[in-house]
C-alpha cells in the first residue's frame, strides 16, 4: 500500500486562538494582509474584532467583505483587485466555506495570471501565493484544510480548483468564533461535515487508512454533539467538539475526496441559492441507500462508531440502521428533507441530474457508477 497525505503545516486549536493572528502573520511574513470575509461576519462583528486585534498590534490590514455564498467568479476577481490595489503582502480568510475559499483564490490569482478556466480541475493552478492564514467560523466545510476551492462560473456551473498551492500556510481554529451560529447554520453545517467523513471513508479511488481514522473520529464528535450545538449554541463544550470533528472530516476528504452526495448536491446550490449543508442533507439519504449495494461494510463499520448496538447487528442490517440513524438525526436537528419544501419544482429534476453527472471530477470518486437515470431516481427519491 502506498498513501499520500497532505494537510496545512501548522494548526491552531482552541478558545482564543484568533488573538494570536497578528503573531502569525509576523511568522509567515505578511505585514500588510487583506482580510476576506462576508457581509454576515462584518455585521455580526467578529470582522471588527479581528481588524481591532491587528489594529493594536500596529499591523496596517485591509478587508475585503463581499464574498457571496458559492462565490462567483466575478466577486473572487475583484477581491483580487482590492488586494493588488492595497498593497496586499498576505490573505487572511475568516469565515464559512465560500469566504475561505475566496481568500485561497485571492492568496492564488493575486500571484498568479493564469485565468480561472485554466485552473480548474485538479493540479492545473500555476505559479506561487500570498501567505495565507484561514480561521473558520462555522463547524461544516473544513475548507482550512483542504487545497480545493469552489466557484460558481458565469454559466452557473460549480467548478473546483485543486491544488497544493490552495492549503493554508496556518490554519486557526477557534471555537469562539463559532458561538453565534444559529441553530439552522449550527445544523447545516454540521451535516455537511458529516457527509465529508462519510464520502471519504467509502471513497472509490483513494480511500487511505489515515483518512479512515480522521473520518471515523469526526464522525463521532459530530453524531455526539450535532444536537447539543444545535439547541444550546452557547455550550462550548459541544462548540469545540464540533470545530474538531469538522476539521478531522476535512483532512480526510481533502486526501481521500467526496463523491456523488456532493455532486447531486451542487446544482442544487447553484440554482436555488441553498446552504450547501442543507443540500448535501437533501440528497443523502437516497444516495447512501443506492451505494449501499457496493459498500454496506463500510456503512456497518461506521455504524459500529456512532450508531448504539450496531457493533452487533449484521452487515446489512448494521448498514441499514446507519443510514436510518443519519435520517432521524437530520430531521432532529430541524432540517426538512424533501426537495419540495424547499421550492425545487419536480419539472425540474432532470435538469440537476444532466448536470450532476457532469461534475465527474466527484462522481468518480463514488463507489458506485451514477448514471444520468441513477441521478434523475435520486432526485425523484429526495423530491
């Protein structure tokens, strides 16, 4: 067996941690860094803060707050221009998925002049970054510690960016930063997190044993603490568990990759604008119940992890009860599961599937082949 794994070079973990930025940056030589975040950040204040923190420090920061959910091509352009109009030296990215990986793009096209169509796709980014620093404030994408970033292109399509250059020189991880998350964003995210672990440890083409291990410890802390966060979001506790187990999941699925509940799920984001968590909830069900037919041990397996006597249920029936237990945590956590609640018209179910399959840079790694039909039955099954 071989295995490659890589992950950021240095993380910070704990209460706090965003204090130390301004000793961070002064290590990764960045003196005049940009920060990228989004117009919730900024009014929630945690932008503010984290400006005050560099402020008395003496570092001069700017701030770029206009990242969109799903970034569009062109909002990460012009967080590029900000940070060449001033003077950018580093990026610090703060915030859910879409604005750290705005921040990965900036740190990248601010060195580089390849165009984004030749970027996309996997190890075809070209050239240096800034120095990064990205500090996450939901417990779901795992975005700091993975090289992949995700764009939404003028034709509406969710196109990936992935590649070394992409993984942070540090990663901070403060679970304070995650205190205000509402219930319905605390659940989303957490969902999406868990699906990470789930999509890694069943991943057709590199699946490793160091991605298994982080899958299957951050499954636990997040089936254990799902709830907790999701009703008390002041219990710090169930915050830290949350923000370890999201970034386990992502150091598993940044080296072995996620597969078909993503690929349905994008198109579902990008033509209905909904919270890319709640579209991974959306789909997962019906896509576990179709894999199971290639990898039920895997499903029993990690029911042996999180579900309550499945430890001694058989392969099949372990399997099934995994996939039951998932169902009923997502509606527990107040999550509608059918597509129809959520204003996806049925006409449209063959579309999403056309495009589904499309993102083959996903479907390969399922372990099992999604045809157009396969997709249009799971669509129907999540409608």
């Amino acid at each position: 067996m071989t295995t490659t794994f890589s992950t950021p070079g240095r993380i910070l973990f704990g209460p706090g941690r965003i204090q130390e930025l301004k000793t961070v940056l002064g290590e990764i030589a960045c003196h005049r860094p940009m920060i990228v975040t989004d117009p919730g950040i900024r009014a929630s204040g945690t932008l503010d803060t984290v400006l005050g923190i560099l402020g008395g420090a003496g570092v001069r920061a700017s701030a770029f707050s206009g990242v969109q959910a799903d970034p569009p091509e062109a909002v990460v352009s012009e967080a590029v221009a900000r940070a060449l109009a001033e003077g950018a030296d580093g990026v610090v990215g703060i915030g859910g998925g879409s604005s750290l990986d705005t921040a990965k793009l900036v740190a990248l096209f601010a060195r580089s002049p390849q165009p984004f169509a030749q970027a996309y796709g996997v190890g075809r980014a070209q050239g240096p970054r800034l120095p990064l620093v990205l500090a996450p404030t939901t417990a779901g994408t795992g975005s700091e510690v993975t090289p992949i970033a995700v764009v939404t292109t003028p034709t509406l399509e969710k196109q990936g960016i992935v590649a070394a250059q992409l993984l942070p020189d540090v990663a901070i991880l403060d679970p304070d930063l995650t205190l205000s998350l509402p219930p319905h964003v605390t659940a989303a995210t957490g969902i999406d997190a868990m699906v990470h672990a789930i999509e890694s440890y069943t991943s057709k083409l590199l699946k490793n044993p160091i991605s298994d291990a982080l899958a299957v410890q951050g499954l636990r802390l997040l089936h254990g603490n799902l709830l907790k966060a999701v009703s008390h979001g002041d219990d710090r506790q169930a915050r830290e568990a949350m923000l370890l187990g999201s970034m386990m999941a992502g150091m598993a699925f940044a080296n072995a990759p996620v597969a078909a509940v993503h690929a349905l799920a994008y198109p579902l984001g990008t033509r209905f604008h909904l919270p890319h968590g709640l579209t991974n909830a959306l789909v997962l069900a019906p896509v576990l119940e179709f894999n199971a037919e290639a990898c039920a041990g895997l499903y029993a397996e990690l029911a042996a992890a999180v579900v309550p006597g499945a430890a001694g249920l058989g392969r099949d029936q372990a399997s099934r009860a995994f996939i039951a237990d998932l169902q009923h945590l997502i509606g527990s956590a107040g999550l509608s599961l059918r597509l129809r609640d959520h204003g996806v018209p049925e006409s449209i179910l063959p579309v999403l599937a056309s495009e589904a399959v499309k993102i083959e840079r996903l479907m390969r790694n399922n372990p099992r082949p999604v045809s157009v039909e396969d997709a249009l039955r799971l669509y129907r099954k999540a409608w």
